[in-house]
C-alpha cells in the first residue's frame, strides 16, 4: 500500500516544476539569424533598469493570478509577407528571405510587430539588421512591452472576452433556434453606403492634440509626478501640450552612475517618429548644455557631447558630476500634425549627500514651422509710442477678430497740406497709446448734393472701413479673453434746427487709463474709452451756391490713476493692564 504523504509531495513538485517553466518561458529572447549559423542569448528588455531594493514589491508583471493569454503569436505574425513562397523587400519577418535577400535591404519596414494593445503588459518581436556581419544577419528579439496607459488588462477572468466568437451560421437546422434568440433581422440602407463611403476616403496620419509621441521603440518619456512628489519615469509627452514640472528623485548616490534617469543620454538617444507609425524619424539634438557648479554658479559648454554621471571621492564624502537637473524639449510641428525638428537643453551639476532627494526639471515647448511672432504694443502693460490693440466682435459668445496690421486696428482720420476729406478717403493714422493728436480736413457743399447723402459720406470718413468695438486693456491681451477687453461706448450728439441739415462734424475719442502693479513697475491698462460723434446744424446750400465745413477727429488720454499709497504693516496693539494700586498714595 503506498503512503499517503507522497501524494502533497508530488503535489508541491509538479508546482514547483509549473512555476519554474513558466519562469523559462517568459524570458526574453535575442536570435540572430544568418546562412548558416543561428545563436540564441538571453537579453534584457526594458525601458528602465531595475534598481529595486530586496524588500519592495515586484512589478505587476510578476504578481500572481490569472494573466491574460496572448491570442495571436507575435513571433509567427508577419504582416508584411503578402508573396507566397517569395520573399518580400525590406520584409524582415518573411520567413522566405534569407541573407542573400538582407543584402540588398535598406531597412525593416515593420520593426515592430505586437499584439493586443490593451494588455499592461504584452509580448513585441523587434526586427533589425546587422549589417556589419557577412553575411549580413537578421536580429530577431522577442519582449515584453509594458503600456503606457493606467487603463489596461492586468488580469484577466473571462478568456473568451479576449478574442471574437465565431458567429453560428444559420442553416436550415437551427434557424428557428436563431429567430427565437434574437430580435429579427434590419436593413439599414443609410448606414450601409455611409460605411461604405468612409471607407473609400484615404486617411493620412498625422498626431492630434493630446496624442503620445510616438518614437522608434515606445515612446517619448517625460518624467513628472503624479500622485506624490516623486519622477514617474513611463510618463508619455503629449503632442501640442506645453508643460513645465518639478519632481524629486530618490537616488543613492554611490550607484549615480547606474541610474539612467541622471544621464544625458536618457534623454537625447530616442527618436521622434514624424507622424504616427511612421517610417521617418526626427532625432533629438543638443543644442545647449550648461553647467552648474556647487556654489550655483552656471558655465556653458562649448561642445554638445553627451555626458555621463562620474562619482567622484572628495575626503570623507562623494561627489556625482554632470548629473542633469533641467531638461527642455522644443518641438517643432507642421499645420498638417507633423514633427520636423526636435531640440534639447540641459542644465548639469554636481550633486553631494547634502541635496538628496534631487529635484529635476523638465520643460517641454511646441512651436509651429514657419510662424512670425506676433508684434505685442506691450508686456503687459502700454508702451508710449505704440499702437492701441483693438477689434470687434462677430456675434455674442465669440473671440475678438482683429487685423494682421496693428497700425490699422484703431484709426483716425489722416491730416495732410491740401485739407480736402474727399482726397482722404481711406488714407487714416494709427492712434497710438500716450499721444493727444487731432486730425481735419475741409468740405465743400452744393445745393445739387441731399444732405442725407453729405452725412453719411462724412460718417464714413470719421469712422473709417471696420471701426473696432473692443479695445486691450494690455498691450498682450489675448484674443480670446473676450471679458477682459474694454467696450467702447458710443455716444451721438446732435443740435436739430428747423430747415437745416445735420451733419457730423466731430469725432471725439477719449481713452482713460491708471497705473496697474507694483509702483516700483507700474504698468499702463486701458480701463474705459468713449467714442461721441458730434453733429452740428447746416443751413441747406441753395442751387449755385457753395459752403465749406471744417470736419476734426480728436484722440485724448486721460491718466484716472488713484493716488499710490504705500503700504506698511499695522503697528501692533500693546495690550497692557496697570496693577489696581499703581498710583497709590496719590490716588
């Protein structure tokens, strides 16, 4: 009779033995593949090296449960081989090629095959050439990619939710079966030429607002917090989000070598995909590095080599140089959602025992090709000398529209030696922030002209062609800050005479501003602007005759500042109580 100890033994063996080939089989795998020779080597995959210290939890990966179980194997699938028994150029997955065929390759044209994007962590074949063999050979590594997104599969209950359900074709046993389980069949014309015309229109890629960027391997990591102050290192940089942060990083300085994070080339070495899936890949240049010193003070390199961290022994301390402490990305993008050109700054120093934790920066800008900056009147507030920032608004609820030339956002009427208003039609001047100026001209009635038509030609020469309604409280205001923009008031004032005609005869504009700020600084903001159209009584010119009008535009500033007060702290109030007895005896 057998004992029934063996029983749990073999148990706990055969587990032990599921376990450990587990183990063997989600190891990674690096071949090279030539004519005649094949050799297979562990490889480590991973965007960062693990500086897990014995004691803290592993990575999700390694936790226990059910894993998802990958449907399709990455390592058969070749979507590039579309000839049979023939191998396909620049093809590195075609099982048919062989080193003859890599010979005359320029480069894989899919390096990277994965599965299903939405498992967190997920098997990828990478594909390269090694053309310093000869013959030359094709790399072959198999890895796991973990995603980028928190919204992914980490562990999985229900296999079936992982593939489609073949559907049951209906026949003429199960039929009845089929119309009882479901709710009938439709025809939807509509939707069935919709879809088929989505289908027919080509569609380019290109990177949108908030999409990663994309580089030869993942893509692009920009370290920032997220739930506590610490570098998160797998965060992704979006397209056309400018951001600017600050975390801590926990190092031990003795091993400032090892951490990737802390070199130069963390950040320099990927390449930026031009669009999404793309084959063209922008590198990332150095433009400038800065060095900082113990003592803060900043020298900028005349090279842009990559630099390490090296440890240094000073006495009974160490030291790590060329450490980074600021990174900034400037990205340059097309209209069509393309990037061109990618540059890098770093700002490096020397890091002691003193300052850890370190605090890193990290900036990333985008800038569009082939863009004028926009001449600002100030930053932010009014600069002697220079034109009003103003426009009008289309409908309730929109941004101010304005003209690409400031000096024609605001105008008046334009003097010159001959004074005639017909000869000036169009002709105007800029108002420019701080100057009184007055402008005229002179016109020449008849009886043959309706005095309705004189006052509205005139009209058209005091107002000019699209006379804004909105006005910048700062030189830099920003179109679409439509609140903060100063209306203008409108005012009509007119002197009615029997038998006369009325015309406009004055513009009068006056612009009110204060000081804004500090008063060491103080900078100019446009708080209120009236616009009052003047119209005076003509008699009506009789037939033959002829009478002359003198028309005048006036533009005054108005300084409405309150008078600066400076500012100091209360005194303190000294709550002091006298014993009952202090003026005893002469109280």
């Amino acid at each position: 009779m057998r004992p029934l100890g063996l029983r749990p033994l073999l148990v706990v063996l055969l587990s032990c033995w599921a376990s450990v080939s587990a183990q063997t089989e989600a190891t990674p795998a690096v071949t090279t593949e030539g004519l005649n020779s094949t050799e297979a080597a562990l490889a480590t995959f991973g965007p960062f090296p693990s500086t897990r210290p014995p004691g803290t939890p592993r990575a999700p990966g390694s936790s226990s449960g059910p894993r998802p179980t990958p449907v399709t194997d990455v390592a058969a699938l070749c979507v590039c081989d579309l000839s049979p028994a023939q191998c396909d150029v620049n093809c590195c997955c075609d099982p048919d090629c062989s080193s003859v065929d890599f010979s005359v390759f320029s480069a894989c044209s899919v390096p990277v095959v994965t599965g299903d994007s939405q498992f967190c962590s997920q098997k990828a074949v990478i594909y390269s050439l090694n053309f310093t063999a000869n013959p030359p050979q094709r790399v072959f590594k198999l890895v796991e990619q973990i995603s980028p997104s928190i919204f992914c599969i980490h562990i999985t209950n229900y296999k079936p939710a992982l593939s489609f359900i073949n559907p049951e074709v209906p026949d003429e046993n199960n039929f009845d079966t089929l119309m009882k389980t479901s709710d009938g069949f439709t025809l939807n014309a509509e939707s069935d030429i919709s879809f088929t015309t989505k289908l027919d229109i080509p569609t380019t890629a290109k990177y949108k607002y908030g999409v990663p960027l994309q580089t030869s391997d993942s893509f692009l990591r920009f370290p920032s917090s997220l739930t506590s102050s610490l570098c998160t290192d797998n965060n992704p940089a979006a397209f056309l989000v400018n951001q600017a942060v600050r975390c801590t990083r926990k190092i031990n300085l003795e091993q400032c070598e090892e951490i990737e994070a802390l070199s130069m080339a963390f950040y320099s070495s990927p390449e930026i995909l031009r669009t999404p899936d793309s084959r063209t890949k922008v590198p990332i240049t150095v433009q400038s590095v800065l060095i900082q010193s113990l003592n803060k003070t900043l020298t900028r390199r005349e090279d842009t080599e990559v630099l390490q961290p090296a440890l240094v022994n000073a006495g009974h301390f160490h030291l790590c140089m060329n450490v980074v402490l600021e990174v900034k990305y400037s990205l340059t993008y097309t209209d069509r959602g393309e990037v061109t050109k990618a540059d890098l700054s770093f700002l490096l120093g020397t890091v002691s025992s003193v300052v850890v934790p370190l605090q890193q920066k990290f900036e990333i800008h985008f800038l569009q090709e082939n863009t004028k900056p926009v001449p600002l009147s100030g930053n932010p507030g009014y600069v002697v000398g220079l034109p009003l920032a103003a426009g009008f608004q289309p409908h309730k609820g929109s941004g101010i529209i304005q003209t690409t030339n400031r000096y024609r956002q605001f105008t008046i009427l334009h003097s010159t030696a001959e004074q005639d208003c017909l000869a000036l039609e169009g002709v105007r001047t800029p108002v420019l922030f701080g100057y009184t100026m007055q402008s005229g001209c002179k016109l020449r009635l008849t009886g043959a002209l309706p005095c309705r038509l004189v006052a509205q030609k005139v009209k058209n020469l005091l107002w000019g062609q699209g006379f804004p309604d909105y006005v910048a409280p700062f030189g830099n205001s920003q179109a679409q800050d439509v609140l903060d923009w100063v209306p203008i008031h409108f005012i009509t004032q007119s002197f009615n005479r029997k038998d006369s005609c009325q015309l406009p005869g004055a513009l009068v504009i006056e612009v009110k501003w204060t000081k804004y700020g500090s008063l060491l600084n103080p900078q100019a903001k446009i708080v209120n602007v009236t616009a009052n159209l003047i119209s005076s009584s003509f008699p009506e010119a009789s037939s033959g005759n002829e009478r002359t009008i003198l028309i005048s535009t006036a533009v005054t500033f108005v300084d409405v500042s309150a008078p600066a007060e400076a500012g100091f702290r209360a005194p303190p109030a000294i709550n002091a109580r006298l014993p009952f007895n202090f003026f005893f005896p002469f109280v």
